[in-house]
C-alpha cells in the first residue's frame, strides 16, 4: 500500500483501533457498499496511515465508497482527508453516473484549483466547465496530510470549511440538477486517499411553500384568533435567504397576519419545527397551540435559534403562524417616508427529524 505507515503501532494506534468498532475512525465497514474503477465490488480492508485508523480507496481495485441507506437532501458531513491526487465527496448520488461531487486537489494546495464542485453527468467531470470564482477555491492543504472537511449543503447552497476554519473556503450555489436528493459517496481518482471520522448529520428542511392571508389590525397583544378567516390567501415562497418576508407582500405593512402551511405526513411522528423571527409570533399545529411570544422580538434571524417539538399526525397536518412586525418597538410604528410601519416582518421556519 502506497504510503502506509507500517512502523509498529504505537500505544495511540491500538487504543484507536480498538474503540473503532471494526471501522475506521468512525467510519463502520459494513456501512459501505465499496466497487472498482471498473465498477466491480470490492472489500475494504483495515487501514492505518499516519497513526490514523481510516478507510483507504486506491483508484483501482477501491475507488468509490457508497454509504449504505443514505437519502438526504440537506447534510452536513464532516471528514478527514488525506490524498495523493483528487479525493472527493459524492452527494444526492442518483446512481454511480450521476450526482454533486466536491472534491480537493492536495497537490494544489494554497492555489484556487485546491477545492472545486462539479456535477456529475453520465459519468462526465465536466471540470474544464465550472471554475473560480464560483466552483474552485483556496485551502491550505497538502498532500497526504490530513486535513478537516465539514461541507454543509442546504437547498441550492454548498458550504465547505477546511480544518475548522470560521468561514466557508468555499460558498457555491449547487447547478441545478434533476437530483435533488439521494445517496452519499467517498471516491478517490488517480491516486490514492485516505479517509477517516466520517459523521453525517441531517440537517432540517426548510418549509418554503406557504399561504398568507390578509392584513388585520394590531391590538395591544397577539391575540388574533387562528379561527379567523380571511377573505383572501396568497401563495407565497421562502426567498434566496431561506426567509417569509412578509413586508414583500402587504403595500402598507404594519398589522397582523396568518400564515399556513400544509405538512403531509405518512405516520404518526414526532419532529422538530426550527424557527426564528423577528416581532411576535404564535405557532398553531392541527389548533394546538406550540409556542407564543408575546414580547417584541428585533434581532436578526437565523436558522434553527428556536427548536419546538411537533408532534405531527398521519394525513395533512395543518401550521398556522400567527404572525407580527416590529412596528410596537417604535411606538405606533417606524416612520418610513412619511407612515408608520413595520421594517421588519418574517420568519425562517424548518422541519427535521428527532
């Protein structure tokens, strides 16, 4: 084997080795569905490098691993590589042909062709096609050194940090594809890599589709009843940002309204409903009442800052938010040219697994 370490273990490889769970920092053997470069399945094999129990793909008789059972949309991974040549990370894998691939160059390491993201088609790396600025990035890596990967992919967003860094070395939006979820793969190509601590998180979904009604007035308190009707609903999408911005919507934004969305579900479950906003806000599941926050709320929103259990039955499952700006925080409201309004009116709300 390439590059191997084949010194005597040392007291840190056997205490590594026995807690692996006959696997590989992490990474469980039996987890993996392995295949050549002719495509043939192959076995793994206990591997060491540089004190480091982890997985080793060789190009040839072990080029892809395929992460058994996985079908994720939105992940985050996080890995540690160390590779001759091109060492990369499949996801929403259709099949062995088609998929997003990220992958890393050590031997351009500090130079912008250090990471890049491609899509797979029909077993195309169209590399020549996506570029810097958009598609390759910088990372101080090194040839069969390892180093740390977490890549976050929401939506149409790719993030990936090197070696824990803060920021993102690369921030892409995903080329659109008709695979908008799928399996998982490690693959290697023209060289040997390394692979090891391998965990993946689900990350939430993002409740994009939604129905507003009309604008009814504010009172002292959020106390609009989600009985209320309204004489008009309004279909609405979360924008770029993952956000309701309910400001887009009404010409004079300055009162109270309901937004809803429709879950389907095919069983019984429990999940969670992640969510942040700015004003006040109640959120009603099936006319149970999961959360309300009275106070005036103006910070700036993120992803998942409130996690609420919901609970949600087999069939349509109704969720109301009923929902108001920041006007109370200015008194009657923030003088935007000449009327008092809100300037901040919206939500970011998203569904994951317990």
């Amino acid at each position: 084997m390439k590059q191997q370490n084949r010194r005597l273990p040392t007291l840190y490889t056997l205490l590594a080795l026995l807690t692996s769970a006959h696997g590989f920092g992490q990474i469980v053997k039996s987890d993996w569905d392995v295949f050549s470069a002719a495509n043939q399945p192959a076995a793994l094999k206990d591997t060491v490098f540089q004190n480091r129990p982890c997985m080793q793909l060789n190009a040839k008789e072990q080029a892809i691993a395929v992460k058994k059972g996985a079908l994720v949309k939105n992940v985050r991974i996080d890995l540690d590589i160390a590779g001759e040549v091109m060492s990369g990370i499949g996801f929403r894998v259709a099949d062995a042909q088609n998929y997003q691939f990220l992958y890393f160059r050590p031997g351009y390491g500090g130079t912008r062709e250090a990471i890049q993201y491609v899509p797979i088609y029909n077993g195309a790396l169209s590399w020549v096609l996506y570029h810097a600025p958009a598609y390759e990035a910088a990372a101080d890596i090194k040839r069969l050194e390892w180093f740390h990967v977490t890549m976050e992919v929401k939506n149409n967003n790719l993030k990936v940090f090197v070696n824990n860094s803060p920021t993102p070395q690369l921030e892409s939006s995903l080329v659109s594809t008709p695979f908008r979820e799928g399996g998982l793969l490690l693959r290697t190509l023209f060289g040997t890599s390394y692979f090891a601590n391998v965990t993946i998180r689900e990350l939430p979904d993002v409740l994009t589709n939604w129905e507003i009604s009309e604008q009814f007035p504010r009172t002292k308190r959020l106390d609009l009843d989600y009985k209320t009707a309204s004489r008009t609903w309004t279909a609405i999408h979360a924008d770029e940002a993952d956000a309701i911005n309910l400001c887009r919507y009404f010409t004079h934004p300055n009162g109270v309204a309901i937004a809803r969305h429709h879950i389907e579900s095919a069983t019984d479950v429990d999940k969670f409903l992640y969510v942040d906003f700015a004003g006040k806000l109640k959120i009603v599941l099936n006319g149970q009442e999961l959360f309300h926050y009275e106070k005036q709320k103006l910070d700036r929103v993120f992803s998942g800052t409130n996690k609420i259990a919901l609970p949600l039955r087999k069939g349509q499952n109704e969720l109301l938010f009923i929902t108001e700006g920041d006007a109370t925080i200015f008194g009657k409201g923030f003088d935007a040219m000449g009327r008092l309004q809100h300037q901040n009116w919206g939500f970011i709300a998203e569904v994951g697994n317990r």
